[in-house]
C-alpha cells in the first residue's frame, strides 16, 4: 500500500484547484496522488463568475467584461452598473489544461485514472480504495467525490440544471461588450426559468437555458427550448452548434460535513462550497481552498476555524429556496426587484456573503415582505420538525 502525504479524489475544478495550491505553497514538496476517473480532454462546463479583483487564473480567462445586461420578465432590458465587479468566464478546458501543464512540472504529483470505492479514515490517516482494486494511504485525503443526499424532507433540496449550445451564426448579433446575465423573458411555466448568453464574439456566443427547480426536464425539452429562444428571441434561422454542455448543481440547505473524521475533507460541492441559492461554486471554491491551504502551512492542519456568526448566508439561502420551492413570489420578479432596489454590485457583494448585516437588511427589506416573512416561518418551522 503505497503512501502519500496527500491524495486528492476527484480532478474537478476542487481537485485540481487544490493540487495547484498546494504546489504554489511552502508545502510544494509534499508527496500527491490525484485520482479522477478520466482524463479531461473536452470542454464539458464553462464557469461565470464576478470579483473586483483579479484571480490566479485570470490570464487563461476566456472573457473579461465591465457590464452586464438584464432581461425581467417584461422583456425590459437595462445595464446594470455593477461598480469595481467584473463578469469573468473561464472555460473548462482552458483551466483543466493549465493546471495539469503546471502539476506536471512537480515530480511530486502523481496521477491515477481510476474512480474511487471508499475513503476510510485510521489512526494515523485515511486509506482510499479504488474500483480496480488499488489501495493508498496518506496522511490527508480530500474528497470531491462526496454525493450529498439530497432526499432529506426537512431540507429544501432544488437543482439548477441547464443546456447550453455555443453557436456561431451568418448574422453579427452579438454585443461583445455585454453578457446578458439573466433573461425572464421566456415562459415561466410557474418556475424560475431564465436563458443567458456571453458572447464570445460577434457571432458566436455560448446561449444557456436553466432553470432552478425540484425535477429536470426531458432531456428533448431542453433542446426545445434553446431552438425556441434562438430563433424567436434572436431571429436566428441559419447557425451552427459547435459544442453543448449540460449540468446539474444542487441548490440545497441540506447540512454538509467539510470535515467528516480527522483525517479526511471534502471539498467543492460536496464540502458545502456551493452556495445554496444561486448555484455559485467557483469563487467559493477558491476562496475555502486557499484558507485550507494556508492552515496546512501554519498549523499542519486543513481545520478552518469559520465564524458561527457567517452561517446568517445559509440562513438567507434557505429561505429564498423557501421562496422557490413552495412558488411564494415568481421568481423573475424577486430577482428584478433586487437588481432594481438595490445598487448591481451591492446584490453581487450580498451574494458573495461579503456584506455586513446593515447592508444585508436593506437588501432584505427591498424584497417581497409577505412571502419572504411566510418562507422565513417554513423555514424555522422545518427546523423545528427536525428536531423531533
């Protein structure tokens, strides 16, 4: 049973972000193995995010904006002005190719293409057992792997599921200055459905349909629905789909353990690292990574110590899924009415959970009383229920 210092399950965006810094730390020295059950050679997601300042992967970026566009459910669609923000993308395949460019250059890392069958943590560490029947140890292992369970009836457990093509059209349609963030403008169907678009260049833009909601869709409605938009909405009847991705990433209050024995840690997704009411995980990602990474080079310990009083975030979160699940409020119109209450990037910092609680009230009161003062009562009453 070969050992390690740290094994890594799961060469996702939270694997590798991890891998990468830790070899860009004190710690660069230490013995990794990285297990992922393929090779990443295909663009399979794409990540938007927003952030005032610039990231460790902003020169692979793919696009960099200053504004962004909103579409409410009226069709009106405005700029929004959204301060020191920028609206990032950075696509999957820039990111996976970067980072392994960059790990290949330590001999420390090593790589194992396999899917993993347990983590059980012992005395002195964790050993990880693979399907093929490898067995390692290591002092830490770091789960991305997790599968939460999203079944709990005391939790709210949504999903944002989306497809998006990328296009390229005959016609120069698109503005390359301004990503439309969010557009209301198609049928609701009693939901939270929105479609947005960052442009690429003037004819080619990746268009996204999602929806936040309990079930998916048939796989063909997705399809549907993006035909639909492209040709009603942006008058396009001749173009080509140069790639599709599809995802789900739950929206979930459901508890989650980012440190489930003493040896091991889960990370990304299934360390709660996804921000409940709007899907988010790539900033909060790298954010908690680097937290854990500078607590391994001070104390020897992943262990980040979080403020009991930051857990308010979740608190909001789960009662805007309240909101969602139990169709209180439309949701297009919670959304125009946050943009257009409150000042873009304030929205953007509340999202963050950057805000302090003066700026969290007024962005409180600026939203529905009625039905947000009803989820703030199901939520608790939830809460309650599961204590008994």
């Amino acid at each position: 049973m070969k050992s390690y210092d740290y094994i890594i399950c799961g060469g996702g965006m939270a694997g590798l972000s991890l891998a990468y810094y830790l070899t860009h730390s004190r710690l660069s020295q230490a013995s990794i193995l990285i297990i992922e059950p393929e090779e990443k050679k295909a663009n399979d997601r794409t990540w938007a995010f927003w952030e005032t300042t610039e990231n460790t992967f902003e020169k692979i970026l793919f696009k960099n904006w200053k504004t962004v566009q909103f579409v409410d459910a009226s069709a009106k669609k405005q700029n929004l002005d959204i301060g020191s923000y920028h609206y990032k993308l950075l696509r999957g395949i820039d990111f996976y190719e970067f980072v392994k460019a960059e790990l290949q250059q330590n001999l420390n890392v090593t790589w194992l293409y396999d899917k993993v069958s347990s983590i059980n943590d012992t005395e002195n560490g964790a050993v990880v057992e693979t399907e093929k029947g490898s067995i390692f140890e290591a002092a830490i292992v770091f789960d991305s792997t997790y599968k939460l369970n999203l079944t709990l009836p005391d939790n709210h457990n949504l999903l944002q599921h989306f497809k998006g093509y990328v296009i390229k059209s005959e016609k120069a349609i698109f503005d390359t200055e301004k990503p439309l963030m969010m557009d209301f403008s198609i049928e609701q169907y009693n939901e939270c459905r929105f479609v947005y678009i960052l442009p690429f260049d003037a004819h080619t833009a990746l268009i996204e349909y999602t929806l936040f909601t309990e079930n998916l869709l048939e796989k063909e409605e997705y399809d549907r629905q993006l035909k639909k938009y492209i040709t009603e909405k942006l008058g396009l009847v001749s173009y080509t789909i140069l790639e599709e991705e599809f995802g789900i990433i739950p929206m979930s209050d459901v508890a989650t353990q980012e440190y489930p024995s003493k040896h091991i840690v889960r990370i990304g997704t299934a360390g709660g690292y996804t921000n409940p009411a709007t899907g988010y995980t790539f900033q909060n990602t790298q954010r908690k990574l680097k937290e854990i990474v500078a607590a391994l080079e001070k104390n020897g310990s992943p262990i980040v110590r979080r403020s009991y009083f930051n857990k308010r975030f979740k608190l909001y979160a789960s009662v805007f899924l309240n909101v969602l699940e139990q169709k209180r409020h439309p949701a297009a119109d919670v959304f125009a009415i946050l943009y257009n209450k409150n000042a873009p990037a304030q929205v953007f910092k509340f999202l963050d959970g950057d805000t302090n609680l003066w700026e969290e009230l007024k962005i409180l009161n600026s939203v529905p009383k009625v039905p947000f003062l009803k989820a703030v009562a199901g939520v608790f009453a939830r809460k309650i229920k599961s204590l008994f």
